[in-house]
C-alpha cells in the first residue's frame, strides 16, 4: 500500500522511505530469527553482521522518513548522519563478529518460558558497538525533536500516535541493548518493538491518506466546474457533483458509462473525437463543446489533457469543462 501511494505521481517520499524502512526491518528480524538458531561463534558473527546491517539501514530510512513526514529537513545534518552510519557498517563488515563483539567465547542456549529455546552469544563487547547506539539514539533523538515539533504547529493526533510508537520501540530497543550487552539473557524484544513501531505508524499513515482523500474530495465537488476522468475506453471513472449536477446523474450511475451512454449519437462522436486527439497527441488541448442534453443549447469551454502511468505509458484522460 505504502509503495503504490509512493509511486504515484507527484512522488511522496515519505510512502517511499516508510516502505523501505519496512523492507529493511523484515529483513532485520528474519537475520534475528537465524541467529537465535545458530550454534557456533563463526555462524553468528556472519549473521550479526547482516543483522547490524539491516539495522543501520532502518535508522539512515527512519531520519529521512521522519524529516519528509515533518517537513524539518536539515539536509546537512541527514547527510552527515547517514555517511557516518554508513562508514560505521562498512567497518562492522570487515569485523569477524560485527561491530558489536570484539571475539565471541561461546553461544549459551536459553529456555524461554513457553518452552522453546534460543542461542544466544557471549563475548567481549567491541568498542564500536558504542559508536553505533549513538548512531541509534541520535535517530531517536531527531525523531523526537521532528515529530514534537509538528505536534506544536499542527496538534495532530497521528503525530502523538506516532512519538508514542516510537517511545515504545526506543523502550524494546534498549532492552534489546542490555540482552545483546550480556547484562541478563532474554529474547531480544527490539524486533516486536519495531514491527510494533512500523504497524502503529502504517495506520496513521493510512488514516492520513484517507483523510486527505476525503478532503481532495470536498474541493473538488464544490468546484463550480466539471471534473471528469474516463479510462482509456471512454468511460467515466469520477465525476465531481457539478457534473453530476448538469446530467442529472448520480455518480454511482454514471461511472462506467460512455458518452453515447449519456449523450445524443452527435454530440457523443465529436467527444469522442477531442478526447482521441487528446490521448494520440499526448498533450492538453482546449476545445469548445456543445451540448443539448436538457433542452437548451450549451456551449463549454473544455480542457483535455492524458494522464500517465508511472512508465510513462497512457492511464486515463482527464477533462474540466465550464
């Protein structure tokens, strides 16, 4: 859902990177799953290090998904971050047990209280690891400070929706911290946190989509002129009221229809005709339409213009007519 808004034309960055950030961290809890399995030090180290991998990437997408969502953009500050978190997972690349752990000694089986049981490492903590919770908490931070910031300029409840998941995960995240620090032995609760995080700001997205819509909607239908799209095939795929209005046609009635539907066999062959040259042409163009469908001659003023796929390919034809 969230990719499909992205791609749609203008494209919206914010849809892009949250989609990105959920890639990322799918990716971060399978790696979890594999090294609760893993039994040997070797094994886990190669996974630690594509687990601290998927999880930079997640926070490099989460800055720029929270500054695109806020409309707080320090460009320098984002740009900065995510070269020096990029420079930190390049080095926990080349560490035989990621940038966590200096040498890992043994993996200690863990019973869960539900029975099952989980591999967990012991060794000596890499100086790094400290390096990247900063990163991890400065993500956090500018989070908290963005979101915050939108709340007192426009007191959204998304935006309180939204600190309030990210408060939760930042809580998992640190204990996640203290299990991989060795400070007790538990399942790391990171991954429910952030999958908690990532459902909880999905809705609110959604919710924000759909809000707009609604919004998008009301204008339109107060614009005292026609709106109309039709598919490729020329029939109607919306109609504001105002044109609902002049053909004394509920939406509902008309979408799907065509022109010689609608209209007398003339009239409807020479709308067919501008809407044609509009599609082969590829441009916007302007015509004068006349119609007599109430019993009086009308003449409209009408705007064509072709609607693209993201390929560039033909999607429907739009008009506006007054």
């Amino acid at each position: 859902t969230h990719l499909a808004a992205g791609m749609r034309r203008p494209f919206n960055l914010t849809h892009q990177f949250f989609s990105a950030m959920s890639l990322s961290m799918a990716l971060f809890g399978l790696i979890n799953v594999l090294i609760y399995q893993a039994t040997n030090p070797a094994e886990t180290g190669q996974l630690l290090r594509w687990n601290i991998g998927a999880a930079g990437l997640f926070y490099i997408l989460f800055s720029w998904f929270i500054a695109e969502y806020t409309g707080i953009r320090p460009k320098i500050w984002l740009l900065v971050y995510s070269a020096l978190f990029a420079i930190v997972l390049g080095i926990n690349f080349q560490m035989p047990f990621s940038l966590q752990y200096r040498v890992i000694h043994d993996i200690t089986p863990l019973q869960l209280p539900w029975g099952e049981i989980i591999h967990l490492p012991r060794g000596e903590v890499s100086p790094w690891f400290g390096v990247g919770l900063a990163l991890v908490f400065a993500a956090y931070g500018f989070g908290f400070f963005a979101l915050g910031k939108l709340y007192r300029r426009t007191h959204r409840t998304e935006t309180l929706v939204m600190m309030l998941a990210m408060a939760l995960s930042l809580g998992s995240s640190l204990e996640g911290i203290l299990v991989r620090l060795g400070l007790f032995h538990f399942l790391h609760l990171g991954s429910f946190g952030f999958m908690g995080m990532l459902v909880v700001m999905s809705m609110a997205l959604n919710h924000e989509l759909r809000q707009s819509g609604r919004r998008m909607q009301t204008i339109l239908d107060h614009v005292p002129m026609a709106m109309y799209l039709k598919n490729l095939d020329g029939r109607f795929i919306y109609a504001n009221r105002h044109l609902e209005g002049k053909l004394h046609i509920d939406s509902k009635q008309l979408l799907g229809k065509s022109d010689e539907d609608i209209f007398p066999e003339e009239e409807a062959r020479a709308f067919r005709a501008n809407d044609k040259q509009v599609l082969d042409s590829g441009h916007a163009q302007a015509f004068e339409e006349v119609t007599n469908l109430d019993g009086t001659q009308r003449i409209y003023s009408s705007v064509k213009f072709p609607i693209f796929n993201n390929d560039g390919s033909l999607s429907a034809l739009g008009g506006i007519s007054s």
